[in-house]
C-alpha cells in the first residue's frame, strides 16, 4: 500500500469523524455549553443583584441607625427639658410653700402677741388694783369700779 492511500483513506476517515461529531455530538456538546453558559450568566446576575441589594441594606440601616440617633437625641433632649421643668415646680412649690408657711408662722406669733397683751393687760389691771389698795388703805372692789379698770388698761395698752 502506498503511503498516498494511506492518507487519503486517513483523510477519509478523518473527515467522516469530523463529520459524525459535527452532526451528532457537537449539537449535544453546544447544548451542553450553553447551557453553562446561562447558569454562569444567571449566577452572576443572581450575585450583582445580591450584591445591590446588600448595599440597599446596608444604606437603608444606616438611615435607620441615623433615624435612631436623631430620635434618642430629641428623646434625651425632652428629658432634659422636662427635667428642667419638674425643677422649677418644685422650686416653685417650695417658695410657695414657704411663703405660706411664713404667713402661718406670723398670724400665729400676731396671735400670741395679741394673746400676751391681752393676759399682760389682765396682770396689769390686778397689779394697779392692788396698788390703789394699798394706797387708798382700802380694799377696791373690782366689779364696782369695772369701768375705771377697763379705761385705765386701755390707756396701759396704748402706752404698750
């Protein structure tokens, strides 16, 4: 055999190969290919739109944190503010209180006041009885000369 027939009959061969795979295995193994090729596409689309989506979330938390942050900022300012508040009433309500306290304490110290000129009138009243005794040489009767008492301890209260 000659070498030239070996090749055409390789050839031949060859050619029938190709062939064969062109029209029964490469349309399995581009099938094959593409659908490789869709999943890797669907993969990384499925991955870009995990990727927007946590960068989505990650915006969307820190507006949240920032929310938060602005919200306990007024919360702590409320507080202050109230806190300022329950402490002018209870200034309030203390001077008050003292306030009413001191009118208290006067009306009562008016009234022992009062109260104490009346009982040192009463003494001074006795005490000028028992002088006008003892220098008139006499007992004085009280109820028969009332009115003359009373004058003279009006006249010592307005002395006083």
């Amino acid at each position: 055999m000659s070498i030239t027939i070996t090749l055409i009959i390789q050839g031949l061969a060859f050619f029938a190969t190709a062939w064969l795979v062109m029209t029964f295995g490469w349309p399995h193994i581009n099938k094959a290919i593409e659908e490789r090729q869709a999943k890797i596409a669907s993969g990384l689309a499925a991955a870009d739109r995990g990727q927007k989506d946590l960068e989505d979330a990650q915006a969307k938390a820190q507006e949240i944190i920032k929310d938060a942050r602005t919200r306990a900022s007024q919360i702590v300012d409320q507080a202050g503010k109230r806190s300022n508040e329950i402490v002018e009433e209870a200034k309030n309500s203390a001077v008050s209180e003292g306030e009413r306290l001191i009118t208290a304490a006067r009306s009562e110290v008016a009234a022992e006041a009062t109260r104490a000129r009346g009982e040192l009138r009463a003494q001074v009243s006795i005490l000028a009885v028992k002088g006008a005794e003892q220098l008139l040489g006499r007992e004085v009767n009280a109820q028969a000369h009332a009115a003359l008492l009373d004058d003279l301890a009006a006249q010592i209260a307005s002395h006083t």
